[in-house]
C-alpha cells in the first residue's frame, strides 16, 4: 500500500508493505491528521489552540493538554531556550504537534496489523519492521546528502534553516536560533525526535550535547562553522 497526501502544510507520504492490511488503515491515518490540522492549527482561527489563544475559550481537551505539558517540559529542560509562547507571537504548538500526531498516525497502523512501514512527514520519519533507509539532506545543497541511516524502528527528524530560513527562534533572547545549520534525531518515537531536534536547534550550538545527552536519541549536526558531529550510536547505513 502507497499513499501521498498533503497534510498540515507538507507531503505525508505513506508506505505499508504488510498485504493483509487493508486501504482502511491508511484511511484512518489521513483523516486522524486532517483532524489535528483542524484542531491543532494555529493558523486556523477556528482552531482549539487559536480559540484557547484569544481567550474565547479556557476549556482544554485531553489531547491538547497532553501537548501543552510536553511544551512545557521541552522549556523547562531547555532553559527557555524552547518556547511556544514568545513575546508578540501567538501560541504555537506545532513543534510537538507534528511528531506527536505522527507518532499517534504509525499507532494506528500498529493496530491495524502492519509491521512494516515507513510513515514520512515533510521529512521527519517513523518506520517499523526495517531495515529503512533514510537520507539527511545537506543543510546547503537540496540535491546532496550528508549521510544515510538506517531505522529498524524508531523514527528521524531533522530541524534545519533550509526550507523556511530562520523560522527557529531562542525563547531566552527572542532572536533566531543560528549556532546550528541542521540537526538530526534519531529516537525511538517521533513525538521525541521532532521535538527534541527542534528544543536543542533552538539552544544553538550546546543544544548538541543537551540533544545527545537524552535518553534513547542519536544526533546528527552541522554548525555554523560547518562542522559535523555526531554520536557515536548513529545508525550509519552500511
């Protein structure tokens, strides 16, 4: 099974290698995350966390609170440095958001039956029942790669300046993160990937060794100065 949608603002590509697995699944995985565009969006003003933003609302659901407490976690962890609530911008949650959706997305196809799949989210990847290979693009040239690993299962997620410039921001002084030109995670779910890739871009260069540093992750980085470091349990592709 194959499926290419454009959800939450970029491709989600779908690919489940199981055959008894029926088109349902892939159904549900869609509409799962159509709903938290819908709910979940903050450029949506009829959104749960746009309505929560404004005031017109002080109820918090269940799944939102989940979301709001990892934001809050990820700041606290990060000395600020993490923050979706800067000055003179609204409340903007999709820094969890998406690895936390996808992640929820690949539990469904779990309990559908799959066992192999690969589930890509502008990028950022959960796969199960590898091995899968993945690329990490070069923070500079769109065409190149700086490596390629290789996922069993667990998932990826790079945060970079290449595609949206610098659109990361350092919650302890309000301006661009740019110690970092890219860093990649590699963890056992999504929901800490993505995440935890973004929080230690937004530290600059010492968020390498804070994102190192966390259990479960594997990182990947090229600084300012264009340096590569990366762990020493990166899953290299042979």
């Amino acid at each position: 099974m194959r499926r290419v949608e454009h959800v939450m603002g970029f491709p989600v590509s779908l690919r489940v290698d199981d055959a008894e697995v029926p088109e349902e699944a892939a159904d549900a995985v869609f509409a799962w995350l159509r709903e938290v565009d819908a709910r979940f969006s903050p450029f949506r003003s009829d959104s749960e966390v746009a309505r929560l933003d404004r005031g017109d609302t002080t109820r918090v659901s269940a799944q939102l609170r989940e979301v709001l407490d990892l934001c809050e976690e990820y700041r606290l962890a990060t000395g600020g440095a993490f923050d979706v609530r800067l000055p003179g911008r609204g409340l903007d949650p999709c820094a969890v958001v998406k690895g936390w959706s996808v992640q929820r997305a690949a539990g469904l196809l779990r309990a559908a039956g799959a066992r192999r799949f690969c589930l890509n989210a502008g990028g950022d990847v959960v796969a199960a029942g590898g091995p899968w290979r993945v690329g990490v693009r070069h923070p500079e040239h769109a065409g190149r790669l700086c490596t390629a690993l290789e996922l069993v299962d667990g998932a990826v997620a790079t945060s970079a300046r290449y595609e949206r410039g610098d659109h990361i921001v350092d919650g302890r002084t309000g301006r661009p993160a740019t110690g970092l030109l890219s860093l990649t995670v590699v963890a056992p779910t999504l929901t800490e990937a993505d995440t935890v890739a973004t929080a230690a871009f937004a530290m600059g260069a010492e968020g390498i060794a804070w994102a190192a540093a966390r259990e479960g992750c594997e990182v990947f980085a090229v600084d300012a100065e264009r340096r590569v470091l990366r762990t020493a349990g990166l899953p290299v592709a042979g």
